[in-house]
C-alpha cells in the first residue's frame, strides 16, 4: 500500500498536516495532500482539531527517528488531532508494545494499521485523539458504523482471536528459524569437515590418473618410435636374411648375395637423400594429426554469460520449454561428462521424470541400470570438480528412483517444471488465468529459482519494463507516481527529463533515472492524461511471452492474441525502440508485431 492511500481517507477533517518526523524521512512527496489541506513544519505547539501530526518511528534513529520523539508528539495532541505513525520495522518485528501503553495513557485510539510497500518504510498507522470510542474502519479506510458497546465489544473479541493467532504464528516463525540456522550450521560444518575433504580428495586422485595417464601415453609413444626404427634399420634387416638363409640353404644361399647387396644400395640412397636435406635433427618437425572429435555449443564463449546456461538429463519437452529462456545443453550416457567439462554450464539439472520415461536415461536411480547410475555418479563428480552446481528435479515421486536420493545434491527442487506460456490457448484459459500461470506458474519463474540457488542470471530480468515519461507538474507527477504504484507488474525503472519530486519511486525500489532506459522492454508514458488500468503491464508481458512478439499494443478493431501488419505500440523491445526506425516500417522489416485487446469485453 502506497502512503496516500493510508493518509488519504483520515483526513475528512484535517485542513493542517505538520511534519513531525524528526529523522531524516522526507515524507512530502509521498503525501500529494489534496487542496485546502496544508503541509507545515513541527513548531512544538499542541496538535489541535484539525489537525495531523506526521511520526515516523524505526530501528535507524537518525533515519526514521527515535520513540522518545514520538512519544513526545502524542503528548501534545489535542481532543480532535489526529496522527500518522510510519514505522522503519516490518510487520512481523513491529515493536507495537512499546508504544501501546503511551497510546492508550493520553487516550489515542488507532484506527488503520496497514503495510507500506518501501524499501525503508514498512508500515504505518492512523491514530486519532478522542475522549470516547471511535467506530473502527474496514479495509478500505470506511468507518464501520456502531454504537459504543458494540464497538468495543468488537474490538475486544477481535483483540483476543488475533492474539491467539499472532502468538501461534510467532512462536511457529521462531521454530522455522530455529531450524534454518541449526540447519544452516549444520549444513556450514558437514561442507567444510566432509565435502570438502571429499572435494579435494576427488581433485587430487583426478589430478594423479591424468598424470599417470599422460605419463603411460608418452611412454606408449617412445616404444612405438623405437620399434619403427627397429624395423626399418638394416641391421635388423640383414639378420632377417641370414636366417631365412640358414633355415633353406638350398633355396635361400643362392638369393643371399643379391638381397645384401640391394641393402647395401638401399642404405646409400637413403644415407644421400638425408645429406642432400641436411641433419634430421634440424629439419621442421611434420605437425603430428589430431583425430579427436570436438563438441561446439552456443553457451560456450569468452564474453560474460547473459543468460543461464543449463547442462541437464531432461526430457525432450522440458529441454525445449526450458530453451525459450536460458541456454539448454542436453546430456547423454555417452557424452555427457565430455560435454559438461567444455561447456562449463552454470548448475546441472536431473530431472526425476527423464529417469523413469522413455529416453536414454530410462530406469536411472532403480537399481536395474547400475552402468547409468554409474555414469551418473560421474557427471555430479565432474560437475563439482568445476565448481558447479548440482540439482535434482524432482517432478515425480521419489519412490520412482530412488537411487537418486542417495547422490549428493546441492539442492533438490520439489515441483514441476512449471507452464510455457506458449503452449496455453489463451481463448480456453482466459486472461485472468494467464496472469496466474505468468506470474507463479511459469516455466520462467522455475528459472528463477534455479538461477537463485546458482548465483546465475535471473531470466525474470527479461520482463524488465522501463517506463518513458515526461511530467510537467505536480499534477502530472501525483498521476505518473499513481499509475506506476498501482500496476500490477510494477516497471523496473522510469526514464524522465527531470527526476526531481519522484521520490516515493524511488522509495518504492523503481529506479529514476534521465537518459536512456537500460531494461529491456520499453513503454511509452509519455501522455500522463490516458487512464492506464493496474493490469495494463501485466497483460502486454503475458502477451510477449506468449506469443515471442517485438512490440505489443493495441489495435482500433480490438484485435486479440493475433499477430497484425500494424498497431498502437505500448510495449518495444529496447532495441528495436534505440533503433529510431519508423514504426510503420517495423512489420515490413521482419519485426513481429502482436496485438492484444485493451480492456475485458462486457
């Protein structure tokens, strides 16, 4: 929830709002306070009827200021004031009981406690200063009409059931993280007092097979040299022929003297071509021939990685849904450990189900392939000799292979594989499930997870939105700050001619900025009178997603999920928007262009 939407419905009544803040906040942008209601500063006088104290409370004393401060503002509240409290302490930490007793000691009653979407501000609380019970208000900001008794009747019951629930919760988040950090340390010592023994034992009895290895080639290679010269040195030759000479005397006497004198005439021409080329030791060594066979993959270069790069035992589908967002090598019995160690891929990923189906690595993890469990064994062992590393995808019931539970993962991921937008019909799901499944069920949001548990490019980054503006006025702020707020896929940063009064964006975590946009897709705000709808992002990114389009929008006959020769753009690949060409000449040029429909038929 945005400040305003806090402030707004409380102040009815209030024609004064004073800054009592006292840290360092500087909550005006935040406000955009409607006519005849003024903003002054803190002057120590009572806050009468009529009027609104701003506090501001939190863990930085000298960012959101200190709770003596804000105690100190609550005792000078008059009968009719009223208060706004921001807290810098999240929900779960808000430290509510240290000003509970001073609220109710110079009679304030709270009337909407709500949670702030900032990055330094997390919550916040209206509080009026009454001689008798207030009615409260709904989520809405509305009082909620009553008489005294019920109303206090209400609050106490409602007080008793959140109580229970609060305490339950509480003592349930303490448990869990109880258990993350004896987990965490446990997990700390087995990795440096085992696995990383193990890990180094494994490098190094990797290191001395290689040595050896090489060392038996060149030994190879010495006695292979040695036995060529052998065979062709006449000495060897001339032996040949004295023995075959005394097995046959009477056959082979005769021939003797020829065959020696040919020798004799063999070794003069060879002796006199190698003088006429000089010493053998001086000539230029013949470039020895590699008949090795080289693997080549798009995720293997020297530029810094964009994207994730997967090395995976996938099914077919998976490896193809995944490849619409990360870099996808597919690994096989036979050239797997050859491929991981030239592509260096960022995690491997072995999907449960690829194991059980149809496929090269059917009936790994049974028992009934133990060649397969072994090559498997081989390629987590060569992925953690790099650094890399390994998951286990369990989209299938463990009980299916589970030899699989008995290797040593880095992380194991409970779930499917998520929906690619692509193969939905948007005519069958509707809009309002393709917003579900974009935002929790794709492909892409399974991902994310994998590139957070790697520290790998997240490919969420790819529905980046920079939004171009230009406001003039207040006015034109208040509407830009509003209609970024209020999207449901909130842009990641907005591109304006002057930053200046945009700093509840900033607050937010949208980044303001002048130039050019950095994120890669674009939209044009640049009318801050159109009416935009809080789905309007979402609904363009959906879009994209689907369909793999360059540009987004709408067109006059309220064309739907269909690729068109022209439309109003609302959504530009960065590229093509730095590009500077004419949007009439983007679909003649090979650009896609799809259109979604504006608003819900009715």
């Amino acid at each position: 929830m945005r400040l305003t939407d806090l402030l707004h419905p409380h102040l009815d009544t209030v024609t004064t709002v004073v800054d009592a803040t006292g840290g360092g906040l500087r909550l005006e942008p935040y406000l955009h306070l409607p006519p005849g209601v003024a903003l002054r500063d803190d002057d120590r006088r009572p806050v009468a009827d009529g009027e609104l104290a701003l506090l501001s409370y939190g863990p930085q004393a000298e960012l959101h200021g200190s709770e003596e401060a804000c105690r100190a503002v609550l005792v000078r509240m008059l009968p009719g004031a009223r208060a706004l409290i921001v807290f810098g302490h999240g929900g779960a930490e808000l430290p509510y009981h240290r000003l509970l007793d001073h609220l109710v000691a110079h009679r304030c009653q709270v009337l909407r406690a709500a949670p702030l979407d900032y990055v330094h501000l997390h919550a916040g609380a209206v509080v009026a200063r009454t001689d008798e019970l207030l009615p409260p208000h709904d989520f809405f900001g509305r009082p909620v009409p009553s008489d005294g008794y019920a109303t206090a009747l209400r609050i106490a019951d409602e007080y008793v059931f959140a109580d229970l629930a609060s305490r339950s919760l509480r003592a349930r988040l303490l448990d869990l993280e109880t258990a993350a950090e004896e987990a965490e340390r446990i997990r700390e010592a087995s990795g440096q007092d085992g696995l990383a023994d193990r890990l180094a034992a494994a490098v190094r009895e990797k290191e001395q097979l290689a040595a050896a290895l090489r060392g038996a080639r060149d030994r190879v290679e010495v006695l292979q040299a040695r036995v060529a010269m052998l065979e062709g040195s006449t000495s060897l030759r001339v032996g040949k022929a004295l023995v075959t000479a005394a097995r046959s005397p009477k056959r082979s006497a005769t021939r003797l003297p020829g065959e020696l004198y040919g020798l004799w005439r063999g070794r003069r021409r060879s002796t006199g071509r190698v003088a006429d080329a000089g010493p053998r030791s001086q000539a230029e060594p013949e470039a020895p021939r590699d008949d090795r066979f080289h693997l080549a993959h798009r995720a293997l270069t020297a530029a810094p990685r964009d994207r994730l790069v997967v090395a995976g035992v996938l099914t077919p589908e998976t490896a193809e849904d995944f490849a619409a967002d990360v870099a996808v090598n597919r690994l096989l019995p036979h050239d797997g450990r050859l491929l991981v160690e030239r592509t260096d891929p960022d995690v491997l990923v072995v999907q449960l189900s690829a194991c059980t189906g149809e496929g090269p690595w059917w009936l790994t993890g049974t028992g009934l392939a133990p060649d397969l469990d072994r090559t498997l064994a081989e390629l987590l062992a060569e992925t953690r000799a790099l650094g890399r590393s390994a998951v286990l995808w369990r989209d299938a019931p463990a009980s299916a292979a589970p030899g699989l539970a008995r290797l040593a993962w880095d992380a194991v991921v409970d779930s499917d594989t998520g929906v690619r937008l692509g193969r939905l019909d948007p005519a069958v799901w509707g809009r309002e499930r393709l917003r579900e499944v974009f935002r929790t069920d794709s492909t892409r949001v399974r991902l994310s997870r994998l590139a957070r548990l790697t520290g790998a490019p997240d490919p969420l980054a790819e529905r980046r939105v920079a939004v171009l503006a230009a406001p003039r006025d207040p006015t034109d702020i208040a509407r830009l700050v509003g209609q970024v707020l209020g999207q449901q896929h909130r842009p990641a940063e907005v591109v304006v001619p002057e930053p200046a009064g945009l700093d509840e964006l900033t607050a937010a975590g949208v980044t303001v900025r002048r130039g050019q946009p950095l994120a890669p897709w674009v939209a044009d705000w640049t009318d801050l009178t159109e009416d935009r709808p809080d789905t309007l992002l979402l609904d363009l990114l959906c879009a994209q997603e689907y369909s793999g389009a360059d540009v987004v929008g709408h067109t006059p006959t309220a064309d739907d999920y269909v690729f068109v020769a022209s439309l109003r753009p609302l959504l530009v690949r960065r590229s093509l928007h730095m590009s500077g060409t004419d949007p009439g000449s983007w679909a003649g040029q090979g650009h896609r262009l799809f259109a979604v429909r504006g608003k819900e038929p009715s």
